[in-house]
C-alpha cells in the first residue's frame, strides 16, 4: 500500500473510530432495543448496526473504490481481499456492552491486496486506542508497545480461554487436551471480546489467546496488532488464517505458539 494513502486511512480510521465511540458513549444509558441473531445468547442492538452504517457512509464518501466487510452486513459483499478491504466489528463484546456497559471495543483492520496494513481497536468506555500501521510499530494511546521477546513458559501463562472450549460436548476441540492445557497455564482468562483479547497479548498482559469460531472482523485488526510486537498468529493448528471465513485461532507470544498448539489442542474431525 503506497505509504501516502497508508497514513491518510489511517488518520481517518483513527479519527472514525473515535468519533463513533464517543457517540456511543453519549447513548450507553438510553433504553436500547435488543434482538438476536442465530440463537438466544447472540445478541445485536440498533447501536451495532447505527455504528456500522456510521462507517460505511464515511468510507463509501472518502473512498468510493475501497470495500467494507463488516459484521453486520451494511458493507459489501466479499468474495476476496483484493484492492482495499475495511473489515470491522462495530461493536465486539454486544453482550458485553448490554449486559455491563463496558469492555467492548471497535475494531477496523484495513487490508490491500490480502496484507493488514492498518488496524485500531478502540476500548469505547475506558477510551483506550490500540492502534498499528504494519511495520512502523504498535501504539496503546500514544505509548509504543515493546516487542513481546520475553519467553514466559506456559506454566507461567495466562491464556484467554472461553469456558465452552472445556465443555466435553464442545464441537470443536477434544476436551482432554484442553484439560491438560489448563492445568498447565498459570491461569487462563475470558473478556468476553475477541478484540480486546488479542490487544491485551499485544499490550503483553495475557501471554496468549485461544479460541475456536472468529469471525474475520473479530481478529482483522488484532491480528495485525499481535504480530506487529513479535507474536505468532495463526488457525488452532497453526495454518494460515482464511479472512473469509470462520475459524480457530491462536494468538500468543512466540515461544508458547507450537507447544499449545501441539500439545495440547487437538481440534475434532
Ligand atoms: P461480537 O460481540 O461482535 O458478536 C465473545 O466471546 C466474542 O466472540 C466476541 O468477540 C463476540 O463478538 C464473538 N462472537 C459472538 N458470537 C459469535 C459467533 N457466533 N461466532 C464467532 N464469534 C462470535
Ligand atoms: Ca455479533
Ligand atoms: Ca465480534
Ligand atoms: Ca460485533
């Protein structure tokens, strides 16, 4: 991506991302409407789609030519990352922002021709920006974060593990490695919002993140963020991640990223 238009999407990313959440911060205590998706517990609110129509008119009126691939569906529709791609999440933890009015984010990864180039996690309530230009170093406000080069065994991890991966019905990963995993961390971790996660392994609070169903928009930016400070960020099985569909991932410091993988996570069929 030329570095002039680089700079340019990233001002206005940053400038968006921060507008969208100061307005939702002036309405987190106004009566809001509350459906759901494909079950009970998957839940969306005017606010997540207000904000994700929010960006689609700003990007559509800036950048007629780029496309925007977001959760909830006011952008294009993507069958590949060529040209420019906005993918966001404009709420990440709904559940979170219903239930607790707090730890949700923002999130906006910005991919030309398949490589994130620019990304930005916003922590709306706290007004914490975690914000990364591929290659030019990762930022938490205006504070560089230092490369995760400290190698931190796993017994001295803390890993963020939604609880569902335990569960031995789960659909996804044989539980007696996830038990065994368990009991090998330190200790393990659950927000309840896939992009804080992974900007809390780049901020090098948590030493890694585990997780079986993302979506693209839930890890677009983090993912850039994570490997921007010398993380490893890969599927479960430590393939390549496909930015079009659903999937495992595992974000961690990079002396960690095998063993959990090989050792422990043994994903089922
Ligand atoms: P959301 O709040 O944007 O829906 C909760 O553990 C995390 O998983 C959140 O980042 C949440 O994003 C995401 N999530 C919720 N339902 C999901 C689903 N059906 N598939 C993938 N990710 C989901
Ligand atoms: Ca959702
Ligand atoms: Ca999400
Ligand atoms: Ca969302």
């Amino acid at each position: 991506m030329d570095q002039h238009i680089k700079n340019e999407v990233f001002d206005y990313a940053k400038a968006w991302i921060l507008e969208a959440g100061e307005r939702i911060r002036s309405k987190i205590d106004s009566p809001r409407s509350i459906e759901t998706k494909s079950n009970a517990n998957d839940l969306v609110t005017e606010m997540d789609q207000e904000t994700e129509q929010f960006f689609a008119k700003k990007i559509k009126d800036t950048y007629p030519q780029h496309y925007l691939f977001g959760e909830e569906g006011f952008g294009d529709e993507i069958e590949d990352l060529g040209g420019t791609v906005w993918i966001i999440d404009p709420i990440d933890g709904t559940m979170n922002f219903v239930h607790q009015k707090r730890n949700f984010a923002i999130s906006i990864g910005v991919y030309f021709e398949g490589i994130g180039e620019v990304g930005l996690i916003y922590n709306v309530m706290e007004d914490v920006l975690y914000a990364v230009k591929r290659g030019e170093g990762a930022y938490k406000n205006d504070q560089r974060l230092p490369d995760l080069s400290e190698k931190r065994p796993l017994k001295e991890s803390i890993l963020a593990l939604n609880t569902s991966w335990l569960i031995p019905e789960n659909p996804h990963v044989e539980h007696n490695g996830m038990e065994e995993l368990v009991k090998t961390l330190r200790s393990t971790r659950s927000y309840g919002s896939a992009a804080l996660e992974f900007a809390f392994v780049a901020e090098g609070v948590l030493d890694g993140y585990l997780t079986m169903t993302l979506m693209p928009w839930d890890y677009a930016a983090g993912s850039i963020l994570v490997r921007e400070v010398g993380g490893i960020v890969t599927r479960a099985d430590q393939e390549e991640l496909d930015l079009l569909n659903s999937t495992t991932v595992l974000a961690s410091r990079a002396n960690i990223h095998k063993e959990i993988s090989e050792n422990y996570v043994q994903l089922k069929k």
